[in-house]
C-alpha cells in the first residue's frame, strides 16, 4: 500500500539541508547517509550520495530517472556469493 | 465477426464480454467503453454496426485511459527497463528473474525461476526421485 498523499514524501530534512549546503559551498564530496527511508527529490538530482548497506557506503550517483525512489532501493544489504558447495564441481567463488 | 484494432476479433458473446478479449481491456474498462459510446452492453458482438465499432475504435486509439495490445505492451516493457537501468532493488530482480515485490524464493517462486533445476548432491534429492 501507497504512502498518504497528505502526508507527502518522506525526506529526511537534514539530508535536505546537506544538499543545500553542499550546492551552495561547491563540495563534489559525496554525501555520506545511513537514511536508506529517505525519498529522492529533485534537489538531489545530479548529487553523489554515499548511503550505508549495513557494512559499508555505496557511492551512488543520482539520475532524473531515480526520483521517487528511496535511497535504500540503491544499496542493496545482501551479498549472493552463489550456490554449491562441495557437490558442484565449480561454484562462482 | 467484428474487429476492433486490426487483429482482435471477439466472438458471438456480450459486447461487454467480448470487448475484454482486448489485452488491457477488463471488466471495468468494458463497462467504461460502452458507457461512453453509449452501446447495449448486452448486445451481441457480432450485432455491432459499422458506426459503433468506429466509435469503439476512436477512443482505443486516442484516449490516454484506455492504453491497450501493443502500446500497452511497449509501456510495461520501457517500466521495467527503466527500473533495470537505473539499478534499484526491483531493477535488480527483474534482472535476476526473480521475484519483484519480496515474496520468498526458499520454495516457491516457480513462475519467475521457472522449471526446477535439480542439484545433485544436495540434501533430500532421493527421496524426491
């Protein structure tokens, strides 16, 4: 089920106010969040986030395309290394 | 029989019935289409005249809440690829051909990973044979 239209999207205001900063001082540096929850806005279009998967920062670089999704959606938490153990003869690592 | 969009052709059902042989056209969308053309939703199909079919051919073509075939098709398809190129979790899925919206892949999930691959060696294989 959908979010409350009333509600509006839910975008961690201290992110927001990164992204302003950031705009305004030039800083590349990406923007280092464990706010996986956080919405993509607009604003956040063309910056380079760093968000947390639980271990480490993915960088993530946000496209036009991404607005609306949450930033979590970016970095996934699960590392599938494949199945197979003794039995098959290769396994992928 | 009647035709509606080149190929399609419902048979000798209800106008209301037959019309849902369109892909993207379901119960709702064929209430919707003969309210707006103003045609006896129990009409027989092949009792369509000439007019009413173009009419009914109109507004498939050119009204945006009844996208239907091939246009409806290409639309799925650009949404999937626009989730697989951007990268997200669901694009991720879809590009494992896995499950999309978080059902369990223990068991189950036979649709997206299709027909079983059975692994040799593995706990419980011989009492399946």
């Amino acid at each position: 089920m959908g979010r409350s239209l009333k509600k509006g999207p839910y975008v961690v205001e201290r992110l927001l106010d990164k992204v302003a900063r950031s705009e305004s001082s030039g800083n590349r540096e990406p923007i280092k969040t464990w706010a996986r929850a956080c919405t993509i806005v607009p604003e956040f279009v063309g910056k380079n986030f760093a968000i947390h998967n639980g271990r480490t920062f993915l960088k993530l670089y946000v496209t036009e395309d991404m607005v609306g999704h949450k930033l979590g959606e970016f970095a996934p938490t699960r590392t599938f290394k494949g199945h197979g153990g003794k039995g098959g003869k290769s396994g992928k690592r | 029989m009647p035709r509606i969009l080149g190929v399609d052709i419902p048979n000798d059902k209800r106008t209301i019935i037959s019309l849902q042989y369109l892909y993207g056209i379901g119960p709702y969308k064929a209430e919707l289409l003969c309210e707006r053309t103003g045609i006896d939703r129990d009409k027989r199909a092949r009792e369509l005249s000439e007019d009413e079919l173009a009419k009914l051919a109109t507004i498939l073509d050119n009204d945006d809440d009844f996208t239907v075939e091939g246009q409806l098709r290409r639309q799925i398809q650009q949404n999937i690829a626009r989730l697989r190129d951007i990268g997200c979790y669901r694009g991720l899925r879809h590009r494992k051909g896995l499950p999309v919206r978080g059902q369990r892949t223990r068991t189950n999930a036979r649709t997206r990973k299709g027909p079983r691959k059975t692994v040799a060696g593995k706990k419980g294989v011989k009492e399946l044979r």
